[in-house]
C-alpha cells in the first residue's frame, strides 16, 4: 500500500521546488489531474471493505485537501512575485523632466476681443454681426462712398470673381457694413458694437492682411460728439486699466461721418516697447465720428428726427499695445512658442466681476 505521509512529502517538495506557474499546473495535473497520483489512489477506494474505505478515504481526502492548498498558496506567492518583477522592470522615474507639451490658449485677439466686449456690454451696448463676404452696397455705397473713390480700388479691397450679372462681392474692408444692416433690420434707439474679421491688401509690422474690428453704433434723439468722446475716453480708461491715459481726437475724413475724427493714445516709444500713459509718442487707434446724414437716409432713418456716432477700433493694435507684441503679423504666424507667450488661460475669461486682463 502506498505510504500516504511520503507521497504527502513528496508532493509539497514538488510544489516547493516550482519556479513558475507553468511548472506549478505540471505538478498539479501529476497530482490531482485525472490520472494524478492522489486521483489514482481514490480509484482504488471502489475494491475496499466498507471500514477498510472510511478510514482510507478520510486519509486520502486529509492528503487531497493538503495538498491542494499548498498549491493555492504556492500559486498566489508565484503570481506575487511575477507582479513584483513586472513593477520593477517598469518604474518610472518621476525626477526626470517633463517632456514640453504645448496646451491650446485664448488667442491673444479673441482675448482682447472678449475684454472690449465685456467692457462695451457694460455700458449697454449689445453686440451685432453681419457677413465676411459683402457686396458693394453694405460696405461702399450705403454708406456713401462716392463712385470713384480710392478706398474701392483693387490695391486696398480683395474682390471676388464678378457674378454673371456683374456683381463683385469682396471681404469686408471694415466691420462698418454691419451698421448698415442693423440700421435696415432695426428702429432706434440703437446701441451696438460689431467685433469682427475684416480684409485689406496691406502687411507690414502694424497692418496684416487679415485683421479684426470692433465697429461701434449709436442712434438716438439728441446724440451728438460729446457723447461720443465720453464713450471712447471711458472706454480706454476701462481698457488700459489706468486713468492716467491721455487721448486726443484728430480731424480725419471718412466718406460716412461728418464730422470725423481719429482718436490717438499718447505713449512713449523710447526703448523699443510702447508704454501706455507716459511719454511724447501719439499712436492712431481708432476712425470715428456722426454717422453722415447721407448713411442714415440710405438706411431709411430721419436725419432730423435722428442723430448717431460711430467708432471702428483695431481689436490686434489695441492688443498689440495692452500686452507688448512688437510686431503684428506674429499674431497670424501659428508659431507655438509665441502662442505659449501670449496666449491666454482659457478659465481666463473677461469679465467686470473677476477682472478684464
Ligand atoms: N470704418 C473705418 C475704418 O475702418 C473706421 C470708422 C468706423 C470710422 C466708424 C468712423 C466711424 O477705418
């Protein structure tokens, strides 16, 4: 008969002496598989006397029971183990440095843009918009610019293919278009602004052929320059964050205001920065004046029942100066490492509750 005790140590040897899973399930299978050793041994229970086969069977069960544990036990330290190794081959190593991940930012424009919102929506203004692509009367003739006038021409507006019927339509050359159709689709009181995207055939370090607008309107009863002034110096005031800022107001002309103006921030130039409230330097930031009688007539509104202001303020120079970029086309070069600069927090919004900047 089989010495159960030394097949008892036979076995635990075997699992003891595994040095890894596959090996563990061969012993196992030798064991307690369906021709294992300890199986086996249960097959010959069948041919015994019935006190002969309890006091048997319990041994052998004792035995079975021992040993299969021995085997959970080995398994879980063999698997231990394994997880062990597989941790240590793959640490990291958290003092190395970081690998530089550019993270998308606010567009220094769309951020100014935001502020000069945040800003006019404070003072009532709501905000207006109309299309890129115009045609010739919602950016020229409405709002009376004379047949041959300069601004027109092929060397200041891009001009899209003419239609069959003749038409040439253009990418807006200002965001004053977007006046005219809210004079159309609207009845006065009107106070809007139209931030927007407007097109010139001009680059060089303070013009890009692509650059934004804030246009702003005002038409009431009784409107007249000083209203005007107060919106723009309150405006600027708000803008720089500083009372300091010195403004001066310059004649211009502009085929649809009478009179016109544009509006300069003194500033000093010296050094190779522009800094805001100090200084000699004057720099133009904005076209303004009273909407011409001619502009209102053409929006079929009463010039003498009602009066207006308008402004167009460069959104890229007024951000180009609040935050030091010396050169406006990098604003429109997709260069990462400006855009990691310059750009803003996304969480960063304006608004006159947290701050403007
Ligand atoms: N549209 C003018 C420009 O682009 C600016 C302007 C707007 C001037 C409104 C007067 C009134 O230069």
């Amino acid at each position: 008969m089989t010495d159960l005790t030394t097949l008892e140590a036979d076995v635990l040897a075997q699992v003891a002496a595994a040095g890894d899973l596959a090996a563990l399930d061969a012993v196992r299978v030798s064991a307690l598989g369906k021709t294992g050793s300890i199986s086996g041994l249960l097959k010959t229970l069948g041919a015994m006397s019935p006190d002969e086969r309890k006091e048997r069977g319990a041994a052998i069960n004792v035995l079975r029971d021992r040993v299969q544990s021995a085997l959970n036990d080995k398994k879980a330290a063999l698997e231990a183990a394994a997880l062990d190794a597989r941790l240590a081959s793959e640490t990291l190593d958290l003092t190395l440095p970081a690998p530089h991940r550019r993270r998308g930012s606010v567009h220094p424009t769309m951020q100014t843009m935001d502020e000069m919102i945040a800003i006019f929506a404070e003072m009532g203004f709501a905000v207006a918009e109309g299309p890129d692509i115009e045609d010739d009367f919602h950016n020229f003739t409405a709002l009376n610019f004379p047949e041959k006038h300069p601004a027109r021409e092929m060397h200041d507006t891009f001009f899209f293919n003419p239609k069959e019927s003749g038409e040439r339509m253009l990418l807006r050359t200002h965001t004053s278009p977007v006046q005219v159709r809210t004079m159309v689709s609207q009845k006065p009181p009107i106070r809007i602004i139209a931030p927007g995207r407007t097109y010139r055939c001009d680059s060089d370090a303070t013009h890009t052929p692509m650059f934004h607008q804030v246009e702003g309107l005002v038409i009431d009863k009784g409107i007249h320059m000083g209203h005007l002034k107060w919106t723009l110096e309150t405006f600027i005031a708000r803008f720089f964050e500083t009372d300091a800022v010195t403004t001066q107001f310059r004649p211009h002309h502009f085929p649809f205001t009478e009179p016109s103006a544009e509006m300069d921030v003194q500033c000093d130039r010296s050094g190779g920065e522009i800094k805001i409230g100090q200084g000699t330097s004057w720099l133009e930031i904005l076209g303004c004046g009273m909407v011409h009688p001619n502009v209102l007539r053409a929006c079929g509104i009463d010039p003498d029942e009602y009066q207006g202001f308008a402004f167009g303020m460069g959104v890229d120079r007024l951000g180009m100066l609040k935050y030091g970029m010396p050169d406006l086309r990098d604003m429109f070069s997709s260069d990462g490492r400006w855009l990691d600069h310059y750009g803003f927090s996304a969480f960063a919004a304006p608004n006159a509750a947290s701050g403007l900047s």
